[in-house]
C-alpha cells in the first residue's frame, strides 16, 4: 500500500503550522499567511489521524498477558534508543510518540516493554550474544532488532523464527515494509522483516539534498518538478554537476575550501547508487529461490555512469578515510559540513544526517536519488546496513502471544510515530514546502533491501561497485568474473541451509 495518499493531507497541514511557529536556517522562503488557514489545518489534521485509526491491527479481542515482560534485544546507540525507550512526555516529538505507543500497547496487552541494550563494542557483540541464547536455549529476549548484515547470518543459522508462523502477524497492512519481506523470502520461509516499529529504518534511508540558493544562481531549472515528472535521471544530475564546480580561492587544486556539484562519501553511499538505478545483487527465480542477477549490460552501464559522477573532471568532493582521519571526523559529518558551508549543490545522506543541517543559512531541499532513466518505474534507495531487520528467536515458545504483542507494537507505530517522524523531519530538518513532503514520500515509498545484499555479510558482491570506484577502475566484467563462481557457490550454501530448517 502506497502511503503517500495516507499521509500527504496531515503533513501539509503541519508544515502550514510550522511555516509559523518552527524556526530553522532553511526557512528563508516562509510566509505568515498560514495564519487563516487555522479551521481547514485542524480539519486536516484530524481527517489523516481519523484514516490511520481506522486500520486496526486483527489482534484477539480480549488479549491479556497478565503482566507479562516482552524483551527486546536491540543495540545502545542513541538511534537504536529512540525506537524503544520514553519513561515520559518530555515534549520532544519522537520521544512522546513512542511514550504514547508504549504505553497504549502495554495497557491493551497487560504487558511491559523491557529493551535490552547491548553495546556494539565491537558491532557484531549483540550478535553474538544473540546466538549463543539461542544455541543455548536461553530464553533471552522474545524479539531481536539486529544489524541488517548480522541478522541475515542468524537467520542462515536457523535461529529465527519463520514470520509466516506468526499468526497475527499481517504483511498486508501497512505498518509492515511488505517490499523487505517479500525480498528476504525464500520459498515459504522469511526470517527478517521490518515494520514501523523500526523508526531508524527511516532514519538510514538515502537520500540526497541540494542547496536553493545555488541551484538559483546556476539557474539548472525546478529539481522538484523533474522529480515529479520522472526525468531526474542520473544523466540529467551528471550535467548539472560541472556547472557548479569552482576553485574559490584559486590556488589551481581542488579541496575542501572549493565548491562542488557534488559531495559525498566513499562507503554505503557509492552502494546505494546500484540500487537507485535499479539494479539488483539476487533477484527470485521462477521456484522462488534467489539467483545472481548482477551480471547485465545495466550494471556495466552504471559503473560507467557513476564512474563520471565520481571521477569526471573536479566536480565532485568525495570524503575518503583518508579525509576524515585527518580531520578526525565522521564521514557522514564530513559531507555534512561541506553542504552547510555551502561549498557544494547536491550531497548524498541518510535522512539522520540531515539533522546536521539545522543551523545552515541557505535554504536547502530533500530528493530521491536519481533514477537509470525515465523508463525505470520509480525512484529507489537502499537502507543502509546499520538499520534494524527483525527477528524472533527460535526460542520463543508462545508465537501467539508474541505475534500479537508484535503487531500491536508496529501498528501503534503506525499510528503515532510514523506521523512524529514525518513532523520532526519536515518541519525542524528540511525546507518547509508542499514538493519537500511529496518527495519525502518518494524517498520512503522506495525504500528497499535486498536478498544478495543481506545475506552476503560485508565483503559480497552488494560491494561491487564500491570497490572498482574506490579503485577507479570500470572494469566491472573481470571484477565479476574473479568473483562469480565464489558468489553463485555462497548462495547454494545459503539456500540449502534455509531448506535444511526444520
């Protein structure tokens, strides 16, 4: 189900209130004339509540645990934190909005919500934990949210639950991301899915921003609009960049003090343009089974292509490990402070990062990632690794009870934290306008995982086109072709383990 129809009334009605009451450096455009649309707001506002209330979660009726304490394993980062954890309405929107859920869940169940925190020092610990519980057979948590890599090796072990046994569980409404779950389904068996519970699924999405001022002053049209119509393809992008590439303090080198089209980072961003441009690692077969699709005339068309966003001439800063060791940062921040400062058009970020934007004087907009070309069907982003897939340990014994208690908590989210996430990102990160929510919408409808990319670990083929760029090479044919026999040999292993559950 395609949410922007659910959520496209509500969100201008909130970005209509906070043209006047919000204040952030990107909001140099607004205008006080919301003022007189007060009555038709507050009309809106609750019609799009009204619509969410009225898809409830098909739960037992009289559903009582007596109290019980449902755990859930997940990791202790702040983002991980906010998904779980609100002792009180503090009036901070996400916190309240998961307060609200917590608390609504655990009086309908008669249950307590107990997150189990475990520190990512180093980031495969909570994995580890998780395994040797269930190995074990511990009765440690009764839901883990696990880093997307580290799930998908549990699942390969068997230590999940099948989602398809999970009664109450329903990836036909629409607090579940039903595009992850049927990618991570082989045959009849899924081990890991996502649904509205994960806020930081929205968090890791990529996207792009660019900044309003300096597309003005180049004058490369409404970016908005060819959103819209469908011709923001990564060739239309490619021949803005030059455009606004300048050495600004004219010493003959390009560096962090000069001005880019482009700015962007080395790691999982390169990863997300292969599945922006619509071309997958594993795709099913026709038994339902995934198969190694990565060998195609589109892929050695996008190396090229990104090759000439990357490598072409000065125009895009890209932050190396290099960099950020030297300037003891982030890379995520290194990005960051290069579009704040004004010093490039466009810069690829997951959606958290935006938050780094706050304090930025020039007005700046929020973008899909481009497409191959018009004939793709729609726009695509990856979720970064770092998000969270779902997983019930195959410990848990009572699947009813954990079935329900799941689907209340991600239609709950549905109704609280998703609209919280939507405010808190339109009306204090982005630029206030009708076309930033339409293309939020986009961003988050095409949201997407991927079976090779999940079940891979870090170093799979999902890596591609990282490393040849990393690498300046375009010689995707002999970079496949070392690697094929490994890959197609992994993936049998793979679906045979899956065959093997009992």
């Amino acid at each position: 189900m395609n949410r922007t129809k659910r959520t496209l009334s509500m969100l201008l009605a909130l970005l209509t209130v906070a043209a006047v009451t919000a204040s952030c450096g990107s909001g140099s455009d607004v205008t006080d004339t919301a003022t007189d649309n007060s009555a038709d707001t507050t009309a809106a506002v609750t019609e799009e509540t009204n619509e969410r209330e009225k898809i409830r979660e098909e739960v037992p009726a009289d559903a009582n645990y007596n109290g019980y304490e449902f755990r859930i394993q997940s990791r202790d980062a702040d983002h991980h934190h906010k998904e779980l954890t609100a002792d009180a309405e503090n009036g901070e929107t996400i916190n309240d909005a998961v307060y609200r859920r917590n608390t609504a869940v655990e009086e309908k169940l008669n249950i307590k919500l107990k997150p189990v925190y475990e520190s990512e020092a180093p980031e495969n610990t909570p994995l580890d934990i998780l395994r040797q519980c269930i190995l074990a057979g511990d009765d440690y948590v009764d839901l883990a949210l696990t880093h997307t890599i580290f799930g998908g090796q549990v699942a390969a072990d068997g230590l999940f639950r099948n989602w398809y046994d999970l009664e109450y569980c329903d990836f036909t409404k629409p607090w579940w991301n039903k595009n992850v779950s049927d990618e991570l389904t082989i045959g009849d068996q899924c081990y890991l899915a996502v649904g509205d519970m994960c806020i930081s699924a929205i968090d890791y999405a990529w996207s792009m921003v660019y900044n309003k001022e300096l597309a003005a002053n180049y004058d490369i049209g409404d970016i908005y609009q060819m959103v819209i119509d469908g011709k923001w393809t990564v060739d239309a992008f490619t021949e803005m960049l030059a455009q606004a590439s300048v050495d600004l303090n004219g010493d003959s080198k390009y560096d962090d003090q000069d001005q880019y089209g482009f700015t962007t980072h080395d790691n999982s961003a390169i990863v997300n343009w292969m599945f922006a441009l619509g071309q997958k690692v594993t795709q099913m077969d026709a038994n339902g089974l995934p198969e190694l699709v990565l060998n195609t005339e589109r892929m050695v068309s996008i190396v090229e292509k990104v090759d000439r966003v990357l490598h072409e001439g000065n125009q895009t800063f890209t932050v190396t490990d290099a960099y950020t060791k030297s300037l003891n940062t982030t890379h995520d921040l290194g990005v960051a402070n290069m579009f704040a400062a004004g010093k490039t058009l466009f810069a690829a970020m997951r959606i958290y990062v935006i938050d780094n934007l706050r304090s930025m004087e020039a007005n700046f907009g929020i973008i899909p990632f481009p497409k191959f070309d018009e004939a793709q069907d729609t726009y695509y982003t990856h979720v970064d690794g770092h998000a969270p897939l779902m997983g019930v340990p195959a410990t848990v014994v009572d699947t009813e009870r954990t079935s329900v208690i799941i689907e209340c908590l991600n239609a709950e989210s549905y109704r609280t934290c998703v609209p919280a996430m939507y405010d808190i990102v339109l009306t204090e990160k982005f630029s206030r306008d009708e076309m930033s929510v339409k293309m939020l919408d986009l961003i988050l409808d095409g949201r997407t995982q991927n079976f090779g990319y999940v079940y891979e670990g870090s170093t799979g083929m999902q890596w591609a086109l990282t490393n040849l760029m990393k690498s300046n090479s375009t010689d995707f044919t002999s970079y496949y072709s070392k690697r094929e026999k490994q890959a197609v040999k992994y993936y049998n292993q793979i679906v045979e383990a899956h065959q093997n559950i009992e």
